[in-house]
C-alpha cells in the first residue's frame, strides 16, 4: 500500500505523527493477514514498532507486509515502511514493525488459518525469527505472572 502523507497528518514538530502511521500499519496487517487466511481478522498485538526516522508531509510512504508466521488461529504479519520524497526520489527505510492478528469465524471466534510453508531463504529466515519473538513473548509473559502471584520472589 502507498499512501501520500498530507498535512492533516502532522504532530507539533510538523512531521507525520506516529499515530496516523501505527493506524496505517494496522490497515496494512489486516490486508495481508486477511487475504492470507481469507477471513477477517482482529489485532492481537504490536510488537517491536521501531520509528527509524522522521516522515515528512509530501512524502508517499509505501508498506511492504509479509506473513512471516502463523499458529492456530494467528498470523504474524511483517511490515517495513518506505518513505519517498516524490521531487528528489530519495528512498527511507523509517520503520518496521511485527503484528499478529487472529483468524474469526462467522461468530467472532478464533478459527483455523492454513500453515505458512517458508520457501525462500527470506521467508525462512522471516520464519525463524518469528518463532524467536513468539518465544520470546512467550518467556516474558511468563515472568510477569510468576511476578504477580509471589511478588516477594522476584
């Protein structure tokens, strides 16, 4: 998806707030994941946005999603963000981030997504990281509960 950052879409500092693109992101993840699983689909989570640089009103930002994992019912959507100023064609990497959204049946209930096969060395290495992150993710939700029920052996 490409999209033209306009005015209205400015913060005080007169760059594109993160805001309009975290909801941009959000669109884009939907597309891919829906398309992917060829139902809708709802946001889970957000994971690693990273705001590289600053966007500037004028520029066409242009969203490179990839499903990069899927479990059960999920599907981790890969997003990396180009920015282009449309008079000097210089080319941005600004940001990138992960989102994982959930499979819905006709009643609003998680359902099965078909398994992602990585081919290529780049879906594979997508793959491999995903799994990381889902760990990762995994770990960390894990201490906090065990923070929660023995506070005093943290």
């Amino acid at each position: 998806m490409t999209v033209l950052m306009t005015p209205d879409k400015t913060n005080f500092f007169g760059n594109v707030h993160g805001g309009d693109v975290l909801k941009l992101l959000d669109q884009v993840a939907y597309a891919c994941a829906s398309r992917y699983a060829g139902k809708h689909v709802v946001t889970l989570s957000v994971d690693q946005v990273t705001f590289k640089q600053p966007i500037h009103v004028g520029e066409l930002l242009t969203f490179l999603a990839s499903v990069n994992y899927t479990g059960t019912s999920s599907i981790e959507v890969g997003i990396k963000v180009i920015a282009e100023n449309i008079l000097t064609k210089v080319v941005r990497h600004v940001n990138s981030c992960f989102l994982t959204m959930v499979a819905m049946d006709e009643n609003r209930r998680p359902t099965q997504v078909p398994k992602f096969e990585p081919l290529t060395s780049d879906e594979i290495r997508r793959y491999k990281s995903a799994e990381l992150r889902k760990e990762m993710r995994k770990e960390e939700l894990e201490a906090r509960f065990h923070s929660i029920r023995n506070p005093d052996n943290q």
